[in-house]
C-alpha cells in the first residue's frame, strides 16, 4: 500500500512522491519535494544566480540604484529643493558635480533624490496590477463557464483602451500627483497578466495531481492556493519583472508632460521636463543627460532581470 494512504483515513496526497508514476520533479508545486532545506536552498539560489549573467548584471544594477534611492540623504550633496545654490544654469564645478538648473538647484542631488520616485511608482504600480490581475486571471482560468467569458471580456474592454493616452486623460482631468499617476496606471495595467495567467492555468487545471485533489474531496480554495496558483507563479514574476519597467517609462512620460511628480519633488521624468528647451538641448547636456541615462540603466536592470528569471523558469520546466 502506498506510503502516502492513511488507513481508515480520506487524507491522501494527490501528488505522488518522487519516483513514482505520474510525478513531475519539474513542477514548481512538487520542486519543494526533492529542493534542500534550509541554508541549502539559499546555496542553489546563489551558485544558479552566478551561473546566470544576464539575472546577476541586472540584480546588482538594481540593488545599487535602490542603495541610491534608500540613502539619498547620504549620497546627496544638497537639499534637492534648494533653490539658489549657484548662478542658475550654471556647468559642472567641484561644488556641484553636474550642475545646477534653472532655479539654482543641485542637479546631482535632485538625480539622487529622483530614483525614489521611479521605484516607488514601479513597484507600487506592479504590485496593484499583479493583485488585480491575478485574481481575474485565476477565477476566469479555473472556474471557466459564464465566469471566464465576463471576466475576459472586461478585461478586452479594458486592454482596447491606450494606456498612456488614457492615463493622460484622467490625470489630466484630476490633480496631478503621484498618487494619482499609481492609482490610474496600477488600475488600468492588469488586463495583460490576467490573460497571461488565465492561459498558465487552462494549461494546469487537467492535470493528474488536480483531478487527484477533487477525487479525494479538496474544494476549489485549496486546489487553487495549494496546486495551480504554485504552477503559474513563475509567469507572474516574470510579467512583473517586465512591468516595473514599463511602469517607470510610463511615470517618466507623465512627469515629463507635467501629469506626474509635481515641482519641486524630483524625479527623472519632470528633471527632462525642466531642460526641454532646444538651447539647453544643444548646449547644457548636463541638465537632461543624467536623468535619460538613468532612466535607461534602471529599465535595463529590470528587462535583464526579467530574461534571466525567464531563462531560470524555462531551464527548471
């Protein structure tokens, strides 16, 4: 008789331990089965983190701009709302390493500063669209019927709609604020990662160890938390992943327009805003090029991050 059979009990695994017909060491629900405890794990974490060079370049980009964005009062020569420090518009000295902008302001500091606000609007961002699109995406996958037909034509009404025009509108049309930018962007973003993950499930919700959880009695909570929310996990990091940085680039636009972070809070998008003018396009450098090439670097952490978490969950199925 089976190890996993309780006599006289309706307690049975439905997933069979490893070796046995029907056992898949690949799935992320039965990989804790077979995965080392404890310090093991984080051992396997680090050596797979080193091996992958594209997930390594973009953690260590991260953590050092997050280091940035966490102590800024450290890193920050000035108060970045300080008007005045030097004669306006004024080049890169040993005072002020980048120069300062049209009101006086340190340019470095207000770079520094400005990480803040591109991080809090990214993970804030993600964070209500993972929440909202998870839970649309599992309900529509797993329940199917009339359910996953409303579900997912809301969420084709919500995904006809440009985001960026749309958050344009109704920002524009509210008080510009970075409260607003992340309820409008994180409320209206979630449509893609709920068709991603309702299409992980439709693929997870047949097979073998779910069809043994209903015959032994699971109800539909405890199947979705304990087997198929496992299963389309990694998806979902990885959609993550990709959406931070679309968030930034999305905050940075706002910003830029006038729709984001409002004067004098510093961020990288009103930074680019601030130098638009085509004389200090072609002769002040130092006032739109460190807040671009920052945006690029933290979009490029992110997307390297995204591949080689991707690379991670492609190698492990």
């Amino acid at each position: 008789m089976p190890d996993n059979v309780e006599i006289g009990s309706s307690v049975i695994d439905p997933a069979p331990p490893a070796g046995r017909p029907g056992f898949d060491p690949t799935s992320p629900a039965n990989m804790t089965e077979l995965a080392p405890s404890g310090s093991g794990i984080l051992t396997v974490a680090i050596r797979r983190l080193l091996r992958n060079h594209r997930l390594l370049s973009g953690v260590i980009l991260l953590l050092l701009l997050s280091c940035l964005a966490i102590f800024a009062s450290v890193w920050a020569p000035y108060d970045p709302s300080t008007p005045g420090l030097a004669m306006p518009r004024s080049g890169p000295t040993s005072d002020h390493w980048l120069g300062v902008d049209a009101l006086g302001r340190d340019v470095l500091s207000r770079l520094i500063y400005g990480a803040r606000a591109s991080l809090i609007v990214g993970l804030t961002v993600v964070a209500l669209n993972v929440v909202i699109g998870t839970l649309v995406g599992l309900c529509s996958g797993y329940f199917g019927s009339w359910l996953d037909t409303i579900l997912m034509r809301f969420t084709d009404l919500v995904l006809a709609f440009p985001l960026f025009l749309v958050a344009v509108a109704i920002v524009g049309s509210l008080s510009a604020s970075l409260t607003n930018v992340v309820l409008v962007l994180g409320l209206l973003g979630w449509p893609s990662i709920a068709r991603l993950v309702r299409s992980s499930v439709l693929s997870v919700r047949r097979r073998e160890y779910i069809e043994s959880a209903r015959t032994i009695g699971a109800n539909d909570a405890r199947i979705i938390l304990r087997h198929v929310f496992p299963n389309v996990l990694g998806p979902i990091i990885v959609a993550a992943t990709f959406g931070v940085a679309s968030a930034i680039l999305l905050e940075a636009s706002l910003s830029f327009l006038g729709l984001g972070v409002q004067p004098p809070t510093p961020s990288w998008g009103n930074m680019l805003s601030e130098a638009q003018s085509l004389s200090t396009l072609q002769s002040r450098p130092y006032l739109w090029a460190p807040p671009g090439i920052a945006i690029v670097f933290l979009v490029a952490a992110m997307n390297l991050i995204g591949n080689g978490l991707d690379d991670e969950f492609q190698t492990n199925n």
